[in-house]
C-alpha cells in the first residue's frame, strides 16, 4: 500500500503550509473554544435565562390577574405567592432551564463542535462506571458534611426552613422535582461543567484551576442562601461534580448525581413534612427546621 493511499493520509498533511501552520491547526482541532469565548456565553446564557424567568412570571401574573398583574405589586405578590408553591416554582424552574439548556446546545452547535468535545455528552469510558454514581455521591456528601458541619451557623435552620415552605406548599412532588431533580441538574451542569468548565480548562488554569473556578460560581449562583456553610457546600459539590466529569469523561454522570442530590433532599423533606417518616426516624436537624417552620407558621397566624 503506497504511503499517499487514503488509508495512510492526513488531513493536515499539506505540503503547501508551513510546519507551524500544521501545527496550529493540529492544535486547533483539540480546542473546543477558549477561555474568554467561554466567560462570554456563560455570561449571556446567566442573563437569558434570568430573563426568561421574569418573562415567564409576567405571564403567569398576567393570567391571574389581568393586566394588574404585569404592575410592579403585582409580579411582586406573584414572586411571594410562588416561594410558597412548590407546584409554581418547578414549572416556572423547569421552563426556565429548557430555554437555558436549548441555548447551550444551540451555542456549541453553531461553534460548529460536537456534543460530546463541547459539553463531554458522551458515554462513560466504561460502562462499570455507572454503578458507582451512587456510592461515590453518598460518600462525597458523608464527606462533606464532616468538612462543612463545623461552618454551619444558626443561618442554616432559616435557609432550610424556607426550602421547606416551598416544599410544604406542592400538592404534586413530581411538578416540584421537575424543576428541581430534571431542570436545574441539566441547566447548571450543561452550564458550569459544560460550558464554561470546557473552555476554561485549555486555558492556563487547567482541569484543576478550572473546577475550582466553576464550582466557585456555581456556589455563588445560589445566593438565595445566608449561612455561609451553604455555599460552602455548594462549592463542594461543584468539585465533586468536576472531578465525576473529568474521572469518567462524562458529563452524564454528573447530571445523574446532581439530580440524585436534589432528588434525596426535597424527598426527604417533603416525606417529613407529610407525616409520612416516623417520628424517631427524622434526623435531629431535621426535627429542628421543622419545629423552626412551625414557629413561623404559628407567629403568621
């Protein structure tokens, strides 16, 4: 077989260019984007799916309240009425982090770079590797509760006490953990692990420099949260969920376990709520943001 057979060929072989511009375009084939390109997008799609949630709110205001509702009191009661409907939140969540999601993979699609180089939407490298996203999400969590149990301030009770009004006010679990174990899973990671934690990887900060950075804003995404062991918790997770992407070569597995977290959390919490984990068997924090939930209730009244 001659040596310029199309078995043997290469197609940055040219012996027209340069040998530095092969070795540019070598380079540039493993390069989904740069680290700036990618700071960009994060930054438009961050402003765009903020946008849809106001969008989304107005017409849920506007269909409740006429135009009355499109007012400043009115997208303001309809923003109140719904941290205490959880039912609200997950569609208003789960609408929110399809527009995001759809634009993500718009975004890659049009740089002209696959799923699977842009957003790592590929198979695990091996398959045993999905049995183990269970037990490496219960032993991170085991972990990081140890690490972040000395942090917690009397601020952790009203955080999760607020999570459990919303929780408390769903009449259908599966409308809240559509936002909440489908949407945001798929948005943040599509987001912060894709997106952004692509391009900011073949940048001088590395994979590591990279993870840190990404699960730094995706901490600080959540700022609905005042004790500062929350954020410390999130940021840990973010790292978690790095290091899953970067281990297995997936970003799959690391929805899965984001999704197993949320899932875990607000089950839990709205099995509580309804009576239906027995007394003895609620965890003491648990029992204590509870009984914090009930305080307010009775001071409302």
């Amino acid at each position: 077989m001659s040596e310029n057979s199309p078995e043997n060929s290469n197609p940055y072989q040219n012996n027209d260019l340069p040998e530095s511009e092969v070795v540019l375009a070598e380079e540039e084939t493993l390069r989904s984007w740069g680290p700036w390109w990618s700071l960009l997008w994060t930054f438009v799609v961050i402003c765009v799916w903020q946008l849809s949630q106001v969008v989304i709110l107005a017409v849920i205001s506007l269909t409740q309240s006429g135009t009355e509702g499109l007012s400043e009191e009115g997208i303001t009661r309809t923003v109140e009425g719904m941290m205490g409907n959880g039912d609200l939140l997950g569609i208003v969540s789960f609408l929110s982090a399809l527009i995001g999601c759809v634009m993500i993979l718009v975004i890659v699609k049009v740089r002209g770079v696959t799923l699977a180089e842009g957003l790592s939407l590929r198979r695990p490298r091996k398959w045993w590797m999905w049995l183990l996203v269970f037990p490496a999400w219960l032993m991170g969590m085991l972990l990081i509760n140890v690490l972040v149990s000395p942090f917690q301030s009397d601020k952790a009770v009203g955080d999760q006490a607020q999570i459990a009004g919303m929780v408390q006010g769903t009449h259908y679990l599966f409308l809240l953990l559509l936002g909440v174990s489908v949407g945001a899973p798929f948005f943040e990671e599509f987001l912060f692990r894709g997106l952004l934690h692509e391009g900011l990887r073949q940048s001088f900060l590395g994979p590591i420099g990279s993870g840190i950075l990404t699960a730094a804003a995706f901490s600080a995404m959540h700022a609905q949260y005042q004790d500062p062991a929350a954020f410390l918790t999130l940021f840990l997770l973010g790292v978690l969920f790095t290091l899953v992407r970067e281990l297995t070569g997936s970003l799959w597995l690391a929805i899965v376990m984001h999704a197993i977290q949320n899932t875990v959390v607000t089950g839990v919490m709205f099995l509580a709520l309804n009576g239906l984990i027995p007394e003895d068997q609620i965890p003491e924090d648990l029992k204590e943001i509870l009984k914090s939930k009930e305080t307010a209730i009775e001071v409302v009244e």
